[in-house]
C-alpha cells in the first residue's frame, strides 16, 4: 500500500484496499451547488468508497469566509475518504495536479433571464480558468462545466487550454436527462430506475431536445407507452423549461439537483455507464453533423474513464430539426464569445 493507502476493516462488508488519493477541484465550491456536491464527492457516491480524495476548493476573495466556513462543516464530518483540503481564491493552486475539476463557480441567472444572458457575465472566468487548468492541471483532467452557460463556457475553457486533449473538457446536460427520466417515470408510475436510454441533443438551454426514441421504460419500448402528442408537446417542453420553473418555485435556480447530476456524469464518466446511453455535452468531432468544437450534447457511453459518443442512431426529421436549431444557437453562442477563444 502506498502512501495515504489503508485497509478498510471495520465491517464485515469493507475488507478492501483503499486507493492513493485523487485530487478534485471544485470552484464556486461555497455557493449552493458547492454546498449540495462537496458532501457527495466526500461520502464517496462519484469516484467510488475505496478512493480517497484531497478537496482543492476556489472561491473568489469575497467568498473566502463563506468557504472557510464549509471546510469546517466538512471537517466536522469526519468524511473517511477525505485525505486533505485546500481552500484557494488562486485557480493555479485550486486546479494543481487536478484529476478531476467541477466548474461550478458563476453567476446563476434570475427569473427574467435566459441561460444565454449570462454569457457576458460568466464567460471572462472561464478564460482564466481555461489557462490555469492548462498549466498545472493533471494531463489527464476530466472536466465537467456546470456554470452558465454551460455549453459556451466549456467551449471557452477548452479553448484556453490547448495542451489538453478536447475530449476532456465537457459539459452538464445530466440534470436535463434526469428531469426526462422523472416525467416519464411520474407519467408511467414507475420508479425513476425503470427508465432507460432517455437523452438530450445539444444546448443546456430550452432549445434542447429530450429525445425519447431509444428510450425504455421497464423495458419496453418508450414511444409505444407515451403518445407523441405528450412527447412532443408537454414533455418536452418541461424538460426545457424546468430551469426557470425552479427559479420562480424556489426563487433560486436548482442547486441540489444540479449537484447530484453532476455527480452522476463525472461518476459515470469515472466508472462506466454500464452500457447505458448518457447525456454528456462535449467538443464535437463532426458528430451527427454538429460543427467541430461546438460543445454539444449528444448520447455516450462511458467505459474506461473514455467518452463515447453513440454515432449510428437514425435521426427523423423532428429529430434534425432540433438538433439544428441547437447549432444555431451554439453557432451565435460562440460568435458572442469570439474574443474570449484565444
Ligand atoms: P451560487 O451563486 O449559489 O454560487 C456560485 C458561487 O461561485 C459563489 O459562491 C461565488 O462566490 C462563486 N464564484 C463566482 N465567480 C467565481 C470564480 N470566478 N471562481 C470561483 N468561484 C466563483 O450559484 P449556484 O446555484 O451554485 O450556481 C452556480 C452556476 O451553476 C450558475 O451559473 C448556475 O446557473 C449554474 N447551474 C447549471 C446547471 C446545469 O444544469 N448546467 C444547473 C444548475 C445551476
Ligand atoms: C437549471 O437548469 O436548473 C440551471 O441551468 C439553472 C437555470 O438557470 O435554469
């Protein structure tokens, strides 16, 4: 065993040995989702309850006391699997030797905004942060991109850090593909596990499709259960809306279900989708015709710590049209953030 390596053998169940630490970078870490995910990441439900981690947490200045306070909450949660903690407002020292780094920190939007508005705002951070996790970062970083919008900044990151591979640098569209499975799970008064195969085509936005195609639910075909009336009209449309349903619900924008999403895309991309199709938005290769570099959401399999994108499914014209109408808008995302591209 190696150095922070030991043995779990307090139960019957845990005499199994424990791994050298990773590190994990989470930035926005004192805001609400940071408040949701750090306990998740430190109980082990995304890189496995063998893997120890050190927490490298960034925050601006201004919320240095609020992420002081939280390292001692999760101190006092005497997490295990907790090998060390960092709390930085230096991205350098935040991403240093990262194997895994959570882009959370950035503004939220307000009821009166759409996830786009906030490009102005959010993007300039992913600049700065593109670059640092490109000088001291692991080579082979995984990188998931929640702030919004998500799609843009992780274009933005990925562009700024050019000595690592594109592949690496993706963003969340989990949370939509969750929202899918719950209506269609509410729908057919199943539990959420029934439902398989549901994902999303493009833009962290309302143009995203929902696409139900492939979809099972306990493991029949999904479009012989559910009309397309309902597909194409109220389930959609609650899939694509959901963001600003929360916000004007809760009057904050969705904190803890955005955390468990991206709990389940960097678990899965960490451990394997077991063969399970996943939404993930990443820089695409021409995939499905979708322009090269636009971070895109398509169907992936996960296996080897490798993204996979699912290349061979048929696209009906309702299909294409959406996936279009996503290109637009990421073709006019990226034309607003030109001069942040490097
Ligand atoms: P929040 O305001 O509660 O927390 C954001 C935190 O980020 C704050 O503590 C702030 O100080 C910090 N921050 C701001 N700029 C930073 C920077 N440059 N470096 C490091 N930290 C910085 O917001 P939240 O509810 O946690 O949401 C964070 C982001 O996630 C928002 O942009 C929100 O729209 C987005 N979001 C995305 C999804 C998705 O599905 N992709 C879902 C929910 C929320
Ligand atoms: C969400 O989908 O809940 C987040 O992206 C927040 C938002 O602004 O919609």
């Amino acid at each position: 065993m190696g150095r922070g390596a030991r043995k779990i053998t307090d139960n019957d169940a845990g005499d199994y040995e424990m791994k050298e630490p990773i590190r994990v970078a989470v930035t926005g870490a004192a805001g609400n989702i940071g408040y949701a995910l750090l306990w998740r990441i430190a109980s082990g439900d995304c890189f496995g309850t063998n893997q120890p981690v050190t927490l490298q947490l960034l925050e601006i200045p201004a919320g240095m006391q609020r992420l002081d306070g939280v390292i001692m909450e999760l101190r006092d949660s005497a997490f295990p699997l907790v090998h060390d903690m960092v709390g930085t407002d230096d991205p350098r020292v935040a991403f240093e030797g990262a194997d895994a780094i959570f882009l959370v920190g950035s503004r939220p939007r307000t009821k009166d905004m759409d996830r786009s508005d906030l490009v102005a705002a959010n993007g300039p951070i992913f600049v700065g942060q593109g670059k640092a996790i490109d000088a001291v970062a692991s080579p082979d970083v995984k990188v998931i991109t929640v702030g919004n919008p998500c799609n843009t900044n992780a274009l933005i990151a990925n562009a700024n850090a050019p000595s690592i591979p594109s592949r690496q640098f993706t963003a969340m569209t989990r949370l939509d593909q969750n929202r899918a499975v719950g209506q269609m799970a509410e729908r057919a008064g199943v539990t959420a596990s029934e439902i398989r195969d549901v994902f999303i085509w493009g833009n962290h936005a309302n143009t995203m499709y929902p696409d139900p195609r492939f979809a099972t639910v306990d493991g029949k075909i999904a479009t012989e259960i559910f009309d397309t009336g309902w597909l194409q009209g109220p389930f959609l449309e609650t899939v694509a809306t959901r963001g600003k349903a929360i916000i004007v619900a809760r009057g904050a924008s969705s904190a803890a279900s955005a955390a468990s999403a991206a709990i389940d895309h960097m678990r899965d991309w960490w451990q394997g989708s077991n063969g399970r199709i996943v939404s993930m938005a990443l820089p695409s290769e021409g995939w499905y015709g979708v322009p090269e570099g636009l971070v895109f959401s398509f169907p992936c399999r996960c296996e080897n710590g490798d993204v996979i994108v699912v290349e061979d499914l048929p696209v009906d014209s309702f299909a294409q049209s959406k996936i279009d109408e996503n290109i637009t808008m990421l073709l006019e995302e990226r034309e607003a953030v030109s001069e942040l591209l490097g």
